[in-house]
C-alpha cells in the first residue's frame, strides 16, 4: 500500500469519527485540500487512492453538482461499487 494510500485512509478515519465535533474540525480541515482531492481522483495513478479521496469529498464537498460532475468524468477512474 503506497503512502498515499495510508494517507487518505487515516484521514478518512478523522473525517468519520464518532465525535461529532472533532469530526466537523477535521472536515473543516479537508476542505482547505479539497482541490488536491479531486486531482487524486484524476490523475488515474490508484483506484484505492482515488477512491478514498472520492470518499472524503462526499464528506466535505459543499457543491454538490461539482462532485456530480466528477462522477460522471472519472467513473472509469473508481471502483465500480463505490460503498
């Protein structure tokens, strides 16, 4: 598993914490990468990498039609159950 790998999932842990509150300060914390996360869906390089990321902008993104939008771009670039 590569290091960026790990690093997605362990800020995936932080992003669906149990508490509540800690959680949002995290989420809050994504969203400043927000961009970063999107280009790692893109750039093709690792479907679980980009999956987490998929993952964590479903989390944090606040445009919903935007993270539509990249779903129907990069569909290819994810697994195809994306549960």
């Amino acid at each position: 598993m590569s290091a960026r790998h790990q690093f997605l999932d362990l800020l995936w842990s932080f992003v669906i914490l149990n508490d509540d509150e800690l959680a949002e300060e995290c989420k809050d914390v994504v969203r400043a990468g927000t961009w970063l996360l999107y280009e790692e869906v893109l750039s093709g390089r690792a479907m679980g990498s980009a999956l987490f990321a998929y993952w964590l902008l479903q989390e944090v993104e606040t445009n919903p039609a935007r993270l539509e939008r990249l779903l129907q771009v990069a569909r290819h670039l994810l697994p195809e159950d994306l549960s």
